[in-house]
C-alpha cells in the first residue's frame, strides 16, 4: 500500500466503516510511516473540530463547503477511482466530503480570527444573496469571544475545580484546563479538597485555597464570595480584589474594594462573619467612599458582622499562609513566592517556643526549600544569626536533591565546623562517596583535609555531566512549564 492509497483509506475510516481487511493494511501502513500518521491525526482533529462546531459557525461552514464542492474540478473523478476495490462507492463520496469539510473548516477558523469577511459576505459569496446585493465592508465582530485572548492562566492544580463562564448556567469540573479558556465574568470555584494557581495576562498571580469561590471580571479584578485568596501584583499592574457579601447580608464591609497595587502581595479571607486583610509586602489601598486607606506590611484589617473595624498587627501574612505550600511545591525551585516562604519560616526560627514547628513546615516543603535555604547558609546575613544557620544547612544536608551537589562540595570550605559536618553528610547520602574521611572528621582542621577537598573537586568534575543542574532539574519538575489556559 502506497501513500496515496492510505490516505484514501483514512479519509473513508473517518466518513464511515471500512471492512476488515483494509482496516488491517491500513494499520499496517501507519505503523511504518510516520507522514501518514501525522496526516491521521490533522485529520482527526479536523474532524472532531467539525463535530463540535453548531449554531451560525456550523452553518457558515456548510456554506462554505458547498461553495468549494462547487468549484472542485470536474478531474475529482480520476482521483476517487485510485480508492481500492474494496472500499464502498458510498466511502468514495463520503471520503472526499470528509476533506472538503475539513478543508472548510480550516477556512471558516482563520476567517474567524482575522476577520476578514462578516457572515454576509460569505453568505454572498455562496449565492445566498443576489450578485447585485451590495457588499459589506469588513468589519471587526467586537461580541465574537476568538477576538479576545484568554485573560488567565491555570498554572497549578490540585484536584478537581470548578469554573463557570460567562452566560452559562452548568458548572464545569477542571483537572486538566488544557482547552479551557478564562474570558472576562468567569466564575472559578474550589472543593474541600481542590486548590489552583492562576496568572492574570497583567501578571498578577492569584492562589485560591479550599472552598474559595470568586469571579475574574478582568487580568485586573476579581470579585470574591468567599474562601482565602493570596493575591500578588507584578511591578506594572495593580490588581483588585472587590468582596462580595451578598450571600451574607448581615456582613457588611465598608471598604468592598481591597487594592493591591504594584509589587503587592495580600492575603484576603471572607466567610460569613468577618471579612480579613494581612498586608504582606508592598502597598495594599482600601478604597473607601470618604477615600483611600493605606495599610502597610504587618497590619491587619478584620471586618466584623457587627461592622467594628478592627486593625491589628499580624507577624507575617505567609505564616497565615500555610495552605499554599502544596500550590509553591508545584512551582520552581527559585520561584520568588517560594522564597518569601522559605525567608518567613527562617525568620521565626529562634525567636518563638515553637520553633520546631516553623522547621518541621520547612521540611515539609522537601527539596524546594534547598535553593533559598543553601543561598541563605552562603550568604554573609547568616553569620549574625548562628543558630538559624546551623537549622537550614541541618534541613539542606537532608533533603537536598543531586542538583545540589556542587554547591555542598563548596561548604565543605567554609569557617564553621558544624556547616562543613552537614555538607560532607549530604555529599556522603547522595554520592555514596567520602573519600576515607567520615562526616564528623570534618568538625576538625586535621593535616590532609586541604587534599581531601581537591579531591571533592576533581571528582566533580570527571561526574558532574551524570547529574542535573538546576535548570534542567525544574524543567522537569512536575507542574513547572505547565500552564494551562483558563
């Protein structure tokens, strides 16, 4: 069976069933040729565009195919007779009708797009309107949604949510948003058991914990029901976050309008008895109707039912935070939200009775607290604070990843004995490898180490290549490079 021969067949097994036996040379055919397995799969997917497409776009495609059929040459029939004997006149027909349509299709998208032609233009021009009928000059059409980019992305997921576009009235349930789109008054709802990540196309990221339910009116607005939203704005963009009480009347909030302006980073909780704002870093504006209201990084504002207005410090809007670390273990290793975690957990380490609670969450975070951390222990900050930097490099020598190898073979240089003990660990746990020296021979200066350390070197460099660097090692980290649109 040639190409020509297969394609025929292919385009048959799409109009309708074709007998056994061509069915088995056809599948033998696209197990050895890879052109005509690419050419099954366009057209598979032309023709399920083909089946979802209804309405006005269903007819303007009919249109357009019947005007193409007519201007097919007269020739069409020399190229049908290379069908095989086997398969039905009726497959003949149908198959050429399948790649017509599909080919109309293609048209009828691109047109779509770029708008070049209205609807009555192609009307016309398949004799749906009289030659002399005047033509419509091209004109944008401003309600079609394909003129509109989507205005956000689905970075992460955690079990199923639930979204809901604009004039629709059914829920959609989402665990893989890979054709979903987010167009303006789409409404996004999470479960007991669902959370999501979501980037505007201004750049703003919003983070919705359990049972949030909120609406994208813009990349720069949201308007929020109820639930915990963590809400950070890019250095060129603002976002809003307007709370919604209608569903709890008794609820009233005088402010309504929660402004995260740029570089802001705020966590937002609404349920039906108070309504909660912790600034976290940059400027977050309460707009109000006797004028705007600064709240700085630090303060909280808590709306009662009662209406009291009650400000409050808060020791950092992270640590109220904790649900995110399942969404930031999906993200980067250097992602910045990330590191702002990491740096809060390591700032109360020491400073409260619990401490050991504020590592343990660090350890919970497994390898994608090792790169913030290791910077930390590097860095020249960590020295006036001894005993965090004793806990991080305890946590890095842990549970750092291979990627990490080159930066502990550096620590096994540095001036505190405690780091180079916790460096020669991890190296020991990950490489299986310690030269004749054991971890706690590194507590000392003892003749030879200088030797020992050059042979770290010298090892690296015959086996680096067999281990992932960073960027090789988040690329493929599960959920990094994955977004999906809304």
């Amino acid at each position: 069976m040639n190409c020509d021969d297969a394609k025929e067949l292919l385009a048959a097994r799409i109009a309708i069933e074709i007998g056994d036996e061509c069915h088995q040379q056809l599948a033998e055919h696209l197990v050895a040729c890879a052109e005509c397995r690419a050419t099954e799969l366009a057209w598979q997917r032309d023709d399920r565009l083909l089946n979802r497409l209804s309405g006005e776009h269903r007819k303007s495609a009919d249109r357009l195919a019947n005007f193409v059929i007519d201007q097919l040459p007269e020739q069409t029939d020399s190229a049908i007779a290379r069908l095989r004997p086997d398969v039905s006149r009726r497959a003949e027909s149908r198959s050429w009708l399948t790649l017509v349509l599909a080919t109309a299709v293609g048209f009828l998208v691109a047109a779509i797009i770029f708008q070049s032609r209205s609807d009555d233009r192609i009307a016309e021009r398949t004799g749906n309107l009289p030659s002399s009928q005047p033509k419509s000059p091209a004109r944008p059409r401003r309600n079609s949604s394909a003129l509109k980019a989507p205005i956000a992305s689905l970075v992460a997921i955690i079990g199923p949510i639930q979204c809901r576009p604009s004039g629709t009235e059914d829920w959609m349930s989402v665990t893989d948003a890979a054709a979903f789109r987010c167009d303006a008054a789409t409404e996004i709802q999470t479960s007991e058991s669902s959370q999501c990540e979501i980037i505007t196309d201004r750049g703003c990221t919003l983070r919705l914990d359990t049972n949030t339910k909120l609406t994208i009116e813009s990349g720069q607005r949201v308007k929020m029901q109820q639930g915990q939203l963590w809400c950070r704005s890019e250095s060129n963009s603002q976002m809003e976050v307007v709370t919604d009480t209608s569903n709890t009347p008794d609820l009233s909030d005088p402010f309504s309008i929660y402004r995260c302006d740029a570089k802001g980073c705020c966590l937002v909780a609404v349920d039906e008895n108070v309504i909660q704002l912790d600034a976290a870093a940059g400027k977050i504006t309460l707009v109000t109707p006797d004028g705007d209201r600064l709240v700085m990084p630090g303060q909280r504002i808590r709306v009662t039912r009662d209406g009291v207005v009650l400000q409050e410090k808060v020791e950092n809007a992270l640590l109220a935070a904790g649900w995110m670390d399942a969404l930031l273990m999906r993200k980067r290793p250097d992602d910045p939200d990330l590191k702002l975690r990491v740096d809060a957990l390591l700032a109360r380490i020491g400073q409260s009775k619990a401490s050991f609670l504020h590592e343990r969450e660090l350890r919970g975070l497994g390898e994608h607290c090792v790169l913030p951390l290791t910077r930390f222990v590097q860095s020249g900050i960590s020295a006036t604070t001894p005993h965090r930097r004793l806990m991080a490099m305890r946590v890095v020598a842990d549970v750092s990843p291979s990627w990490n190898i080159l930066d502990l073979i550096k620590l096994l240089a540095d001036d505190d004995p405690g780091i180079r003990v916790l460096a020669a660990r991890g190296l020991q746990r990950l490489t299986g490898e310690s030269f004749g020296r054991s971890p706690q021979d590194w507590n000392t200066v003892p003749e030879g180490i200088d030797e020992v350390r050059d042979r770290w070197s010298q090892w690296w460099n015959r086996n680096g290549h067999r281990y992932p660097r960073l960027d090789e090692s988040v690329l493929r980290h599960p959920g990094t490079g994955q977004t999906t649109e809304l």
